[in-house]
C-alpha cells in the first residue's frame, strides 16, 4: 500500500511538472533550449513521442552521415552531401515501409553481425552469408562478394538505359550523386531499382543466402 501510495505520488510530480513546463519557460530569463520549446509550446500533448523522435533523428543525422558513413566509405562528405542524403530519406517514396528502410539504413539502425556480437559478447562477427569477411554495415550492403553481383546487375540494366553512373554505395544506399554526367540522371528510375535491390538485400538479411 505505500509503495502504491509512493508511486502515484511521483506520477503526480512529473505530471504537474510536465502540464507547468509552458509556465516555467516564460518565466525563465534565458533563452528556452530546443527541448523546452518542444515540451512547453506542445498544448494538445498530441504526438509529443512522435515529436521527440523526429528531434532526435534531427541530431544524429549530420553526426552519424560526416563520422561513421565518411569513416567505412573514407571519405569526407561536404554540408551538400548531407542535405542530399537527408533529403533522399524524406522523399525517396511516399511509402512508409520503404521511408522506414531508407532511414534505418542511412543512419545504420540495422543489426549486422559486428553489432550483434558486441550485443551479445561474442567473438563471432563473421558475414552471414558465409564469405568469412567481417561483417560491419558496409560489408552487407555493398562490399559482400555474394551482394556484389546483385549490384553489378543494377548498374548493367541502368547501362542498357543509357545512364552512366559511378559504381558507388553513397549513390545506391544513400542517395548522393557525386558527380555530373552528360546526361541528367533520371532519379524516378535509379532511385526505385536501387530500393528493390535494397529489399532484396534485407529479405535474407540474418540467412546464409546470396540476394
């Protein structure tokens, strides 16, 4: 009974501290933080998880795409760059489980074997698929010799259509074109094989298959 009675005393407390945040910002001679601002101008308290998630990504994703992308792929990516790949995430296709698949990807939310054996405190971070490489993001997407094929096949079909693309992941997994070609890049048609492919990919993503 006291612990009951202990518990919907704190709920109590965070509760009156979250309906009062608006009062306490105005009240506050400094300048409100971002996260005041969310919590404090947030009146109907509708979607305020969705919100916080939003900000969240909003943080990691110029931190994850200039160190860990730039990193695996060694290189630097200019303020440019970051945009373009933000920007492919939002409007890659008005599809919900096709966005969810370009943001897990470009901010690196899919579980590879070197993130499962940190998880789990293993030694094992082998491919999946059997190759024996190490098997960091990077090398599941794009590096895998038994993936590889299925991107060459992409870039033959895209030949045959006339478009000239470098063999690059920042184009396929990220969304950025690097360079200028004769032609314009006809980005209604790469964008949706470099997503098939992709689904293709994620379909046997933990089982010792080739795409």
């Amino acid at each position: 009974m006291e612990t009951k009675e202990k518990i919907n005393k704190w709920d109590y407390i965070k509760i009156k501290s979250f309906c009062t945040a608006k009062e306490t910002v105005n009240k506050t001679a400094r300048k409100p933080t971002a996260w005041e601002n969310i919590f404090a101008n947030d009146i109907t308290n509708r979607s305020l998880i969705s919100k916080i998630y939003r900000e969240l990504i909003q943080l990691n994703k110029r931190k994850i795409i200039q160190s860990k992308w730039a990193k695996d792929l060694n290189r630097h990516f200019s303020k440019e760059y970051i945009q373009k790949a933000r920007r492919h995430m939002k409007i890659s296709s008005k599809s919900l489980i096709i966005q969810e698949m370009q943001i897990k990807t470009t901010m690196r939310y899919h579980l590879t074997p070197v993130r499962m054996a940190i998880i789990n405190k293993s030694t094992n971070n082998k491919c999946w698929r059997g190759c024996g490489e190490k098997g960091t993001l990077l090398h599941c997407w794009w590096e895998c010799r038994l993936v590889q094929p299925l991107w060459k096949t992409v870039w033959s079909f895209l030949k045959k259509l006339k478009m000239e693309l470098p063999f690059d992941p920042v184009i396929s997994l990220l969304g950025i074109y690097t360079k200028k070609t004769e032609k314009p890049i006809r980005k209604d048609i790469c964008s949706p094989m470099f997503i098939a492919a992709q689904f293709t990919i994620a379909k046997i993503w933990k089982q010792p298959k080739c795409p």
